[in-house]
C-alpha cells in the first residue's frame, strides 16, 4: 500500500504535535495555577512559539538528511528535557534550575524515588517524537523543505515575530517578569519551559561569572568599614529576652499611615494600636521598609542578613546559594529551632532554595496547610485560618525556636469576602486603596486571634512577639486618591518617602517598659536588634544595620535607590528635605559643617559606600571567605 503524503513540511508537523504535547504536560502534569483568560491564552500560545522556534531552524539546513536528524534529535532532546522536568516536578513541585542540577543532594532524593515518579503512561509523552522519527526516516521526500534564502529568513523572521508577541502578551499579563525575576513557576507558565531555561541560563551565567573573579582580597576594607557603623552597640535591653521563643509576624503590605488612624470613622487597626500604647511593646514609628524589586523576599532578606537586597531582581533568587551568616543560621547555632511558615507555593521567591542558604531548619508551605475554596482568597489561604492551622505545629516545635509568619490576605489586589469585612472600603478613585483597608482589619484581627491562640496554647508568656510590615502596599500610582485619603494637596517626594514607613513592634510579655520610639530605623537594624535582645553577641560578624535599643547608632536609614532618611534629612531625587519641616533644604544655609554646602552630600556619600560593599558581599559571594567562627 503506497500512501501519499500530504506536502506538508515536517518542521510545521513536528511544531503541532510538539507544541499540543507541550500544552497538554503544562495543563495537566504541571499544577500550574492559572487565575484568567490571558494566562490561559499565554500558556496556550507558547508551547507552538517555543517548538516553532526550534524547529524551524532546520530550514537551514541544505541537505534533506541533515534537516531530517535535526528535527529527530530535537524532538529527541526536548522531550528529554520536558520528561526530566516532568519527574523533578512529581517530586518536588519545582522546575529544574542549573545549581538544583548539580545539587547532589536533591538529585540523591529523586535517585532513590525515581520509581515511583514514573507512570507508566509516561510512554506516550514520547508518541510525537516516534511520529516525527517515523516521517523523517520514510517520508523525508515529502516532508522536508528546500526553501530559498528568503523562505529561510521568512522562517526566522517569524520565529521572533512570534516570540516577540509571546514576550509581549507575558509583559502585559506580569509586568517585568525578568527583571523581578518571579517565581520560576511564572517564568514557565508566561514564557514556557525552554525559553525558562534559556533564562535561567543567563542569570546563572552572569552570576558564576561576577562570583569567580572575587577573592575575598575585598573583605578587609568591608570589615573596617561595618566595625565604625558600631563601635559600641550595647543597649540596656541586651540578653532582656535570654532564650525565650521568637515569633515574628511579617505582615503584608502594612503600611504606617493605617496606625491610629481612621476610614469613614472606624478605626483601622483596633488590636495594632492598641500595642502602640501597650506597656510590653516598643513601637517604631520611623521605622522604613527597604525593599525592592524582591519586595516580601527582600524583606525577608533585609531581616535575616542585615544586608541590602539587590537594585534589581531579586536577591532571593539570583544568589539563593550564596554562602549567608543569617540569623535563623546563627540561633540554630545557639540552640534555636528555626522554621517559616507560609501558606504558598514553596518555591515562590525561591524561598525553598534560600531558606536552606539562610538556614532555616523547616518551611510549613502551601502543603502544610488545609486550603479550601472557602478558606482562602486572592493569593491563598486567609490570615485567619493560616493562624489557626499553624498553632498545632507551632505546640510540637522544640523550645526556644524562632519562627517566621507571613501573612497573604492584605496583598494586592486587596480581595475581602463580605464576611471578613469588618469596615467599609473607603471611596475615592483607586479602588486598589479603597480595599485596602478593609483587608488591613482583616489582618490587624487576625493577629489578634493569633496572640490568644498563643495564649491558649501556653507559649505566649516565653516568647517576644515581632511584628514588620513587609513593604508598601499602595504604590505610587494610587497618589491623588491617597492625598485624598491624608487630606494633602498632593504627594510630594518627601510625602513619598515618609510613606515608605511599615510598622514595627517588638512586643515582650512582662517587660513593662514599652514605649514609642521615634528613632529613624529600618529592616537592616533587625539582625542585630533581636540577636542582642536574645544575649547573642555579635562583634566578629558583618552587617550594615544597628540595634535599635542602642544609643549609638549610625542615624540614617538607606532606601535601595540611594535614596535616605537621616535624623535631620531626608534625600530623596537629589532634593535634601529638612526632615521635621519637609522644606528643601536651601543650598546656602549649611546647617552641618561639611565640605559642601549641601548638608546631605557626606550621608549620600555614605550610603553609595554602603551599598555597594553589600552589593560586593552578595555577588562575588564574599561570605565564603570568612570563617565567622574562628574570629570569635
Ligand atoms: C508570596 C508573598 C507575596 O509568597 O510573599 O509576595 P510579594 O508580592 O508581596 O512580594
Ligand atoms: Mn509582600
């Protein structure tokens, strides 16, 4: 039996066959959420651009044979390349990065399972390159193209035609995808598997590259400059919470301007303020976030290293293996139990990888957690219920332990049910601030509950309470609906900066000389603020922030973009603001003897040192030339 086959060019067949199998493991293999129409189109869309992309570059080849293995053997290997992801993914609900390649232990775990996560239906993930081998071997006559120069550059053209589309629709759907560098499960669901790792390559290549020219012949300079930010650091609350228990609270998007405060006549945040006046807790109310790009990850970044994140992407992600002095590191060191818990994909912000890095001994993720429809909203499982399920784990945790909570409820877009709303959203233009704070309540309420529950549960009494706002929640787009809100005329740059302020508690139980601080202070000062409160010195380490309760103390508070806060001034857009007034400060009065006229040029100065001696910690790798335990 002769049958004829339709001219149609392999390179186009292989692309349909590869791209439908493509969708089909991104559908249904991978749990990959998809939350509207445009990532349901996105991820449609990209398996046929990625496989287009490959196979269409056959057309260059001028000998049928050579076109013909081509296609077989990359068909071949990106199904291979599919596949292994595929049973990486049963086991560890991740992608494959580069350094999780050559991470012996996490391939020692998939050897010895590697069984189980294969089915056997797995065999037709293999259907469509049998298909593509069977026609290159026995229809190449009718399947392979001879194009001319221009049917070849069409091809190409085409190619990045539609991976500029791809790139576009991706841009949209999740603006600066790459530059935030997201969680990896985004990556592959806006950009697909294989551009991932041609992304993933990059980043990889341009970090080795930055880590294999440093020495450590920088550290010294370093050494000597962060010994002068802390020459006497003791603090009359040094060793005042000597091995109780940790619980910090990172609560998302809180902002400053929501405490003490009303909407529509309600009060805000009831339980918050109540802890500002409370004897066992210390309120900063000039305490600033500053964060980036890795916005929750640099947060959390800020407070386990007391180093700056990165100006761009996110530390959490670009030198999750990098060598790390941290503090979940150093009180494990001295005891401690360390976990975070979380009710979200491990993997976001690379928080699994980075946990290990920063030494956290356990991560309650998404899966530890029961999320219902019912119980969740937005990103995830509601504060309350997160709470709730946490205290069983929390009661078998070895003592002390320092634990981590991050909150999800009160993040953008700032979704509520109308049963969780205890006030109404207030009305202006931007509904983004509108919602805002009905789920602040949400969240103020549910640390409430969390701290009866910690009293039920016997272990609120050994234990020092944190509470940090992670970072903005109300961007700058929101302004006139936020001068609306603070009943300005408008939000300057120095409005801007004095926005950037989060809460920040430390509450002791039975202390009882709480206050009100009014330092300038930010998330660098936490290392060292909660190792000194727990009697942990720390004179032999590096780091860029001050203790808190210390009189001694450096005076200024860097933003990422060199930007800062000092006692008397705040820079920001090379505009040097008076600090009490939030008058420019004028050029001629030199109000501090300097050598310029401008009083805020020798902490500008200051800071840029400042952040690229962390900057050179982080990309040369710096830590791994330290032995932090023999200086001590
Ligand atoms: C995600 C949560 C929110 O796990 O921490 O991240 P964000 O968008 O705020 O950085
Ligand atoms: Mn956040």
């Amino acid at each position: 039996m002769n049958v004829k086959w339709p001219k149609i060019p392999l390179y186009i067949i292989a692309t349909l066959l590869f791209g439908v199998k493509t969708y089909i493991i991104y559908r249904f293999m991978f749990s990959i959420e998809l939350d509207n129409s445009m990532q349901e189109l996105i991820l449609f869309v990209n398996p046929f651009v990625s496989a287009f992309l490959i196979f269409a570059l056959s057309v260059w080849f001028k000998k049928q044979s050579r076109q013909m293995k081509f296609l077989r053997y990359t068909a071949l290997i990106g199904t291979v390349i599919l596949y292994f992801n595929l049973v990486f993914y049963r086991s560890f609900t991740d992608f494959i990065t580069i350094p999780q390649l050559f991470q012996a232990s996490n391939m020692g775990d998939l050897g010895s399972s590697i069984l189980t996560l294969i089915e056997v239906y797995d065999i037709f993930l293999f259907a469509d390159v049998a298909i593509i081998w069977y026609l290159s071997r026995k229809k190449s006559d009718s399947v392979a193209v001879k194009y001319p120069r221009s049917g070849k550059a069409f091809a190409l053209a085409m190619s990045f035609v539609l991976l500029a589309g791809n790139f576009f629709l991706a841009e949209m759907e999740r603006p600066q995808l790459f530059t935030r560098a997201f969680d990896r499960e985004y990556l592959v669901k806006n950009i697909g598997l294989f551009n991932y790792h041609v992304y993933d390559l990059a980043v990889h290549s341009k970090v080795k590259t930055q880590r294999v020219f440093a020495d450590g012949t920088e550290l010294p300079e370093i050494k000597d400059y962060v010994d002068q930010l802390r020459s006497d650091e003791k603090s009359d609350l040094s060793g005042v919470a000597k091995d109780k228990n940790v619980i910090f609270i990172s609560a998302e998007s809180l902002q400053s301007f929501v405490i003490n405060e009303d909407v529509n006549g309600q009060e805000i945040t009831p339980f918050l303020n109540s802890l500002v006046g409370d004897k066992d807790t210390y309120y900063f109310e000039n305490f600033y976030h500053q964060t980036m790009q890795g916005k929750t990850s640099d947060s959390e970044f800020l407070t386990a290293n007391s180093l700056y994140p990165l100006s761009r992407g996110a530390v959490f992600f670009t030198h999750g293996q990098n060598e790390y002095h941290a503090l979940p590191e150093l009180l494990s060191d001295e005891g401690y139990y360390t976990a975070s818990f979380h009710a979200n994909n491990k993997s976001f912000w690379n928080r699994d990888q980075m946990y290990d890095s920063i030494g956290f001994d356990h991560f309650y993720g998404d899966e530890a957690y029961e999320t219902t429809a019912d119980n969740s909203i937005g990103w995830g499982l509601k504060d309350k219920p997160f709470f709730e399920q946490s205290i069983k784990y929390l009661q078998t945790l070895e003592q002390p332990f320092y634990t981590k909570f991050i909150t999800l409820t009160n993040h953008f877009p700032f979704d509520l049910d109308e049963e969780d709303r205890s006030i109404e959203p207030y009305d202006s233009n931007s509904n983004t601030l509108n919602n805002y704070f009905p789920t602040v309540r949400y969240m103020d309420e549910s640390i409430e509950q969390f701290f009866d529950q910690l009293k039920d549960a016997g272990l609120y009494e050994d234990s020092v309470i944190i509470i940090m706002g992670d970072h903005y929640g109300i961007s700058e787009t929101h302004n006139k609906a936020m001068s609306q809100y603070l009943g300005k005329e408008e939000i300057t740059p120095f409005d801007h900066i004095q926005l950037q302020r989060v809460p920040f508690f430390v509450h002791i139980p039975g202390d009882g000389n709480g206050k009100v601080m009014s330092e300038v202070s930010g998330q660098i000062d936490i290392k060292p603020t909660l190792l000194h409160l727990l009697g942990i010195t720390t004179e032999n380490d590096i780091y860029f922030g001050n203790d808190l309760f210390s009189n001694n103390r450096k005076g200024y508070i860097a933003q990422r973009n060199g930007d800062f806060i000092s006692d008397d001034y705040i820079s920001t857009g090379d505009i040097c603001y008076d600090r009490a007034t939030g008058e420019p400060v004028d050029d001629n009065t030199s109000v501090v003897a300097t050598t310029s006229n401008n009083p805020c040029k020798p902490i500008e100065d200051k800071v840029a040192k400042e952040l690229d001696y962390s900057d050179d910690i982080i990309y040369g790798d710096l830590f791994r030339f330290v032995d932090f335990a023999e200086n001590e």
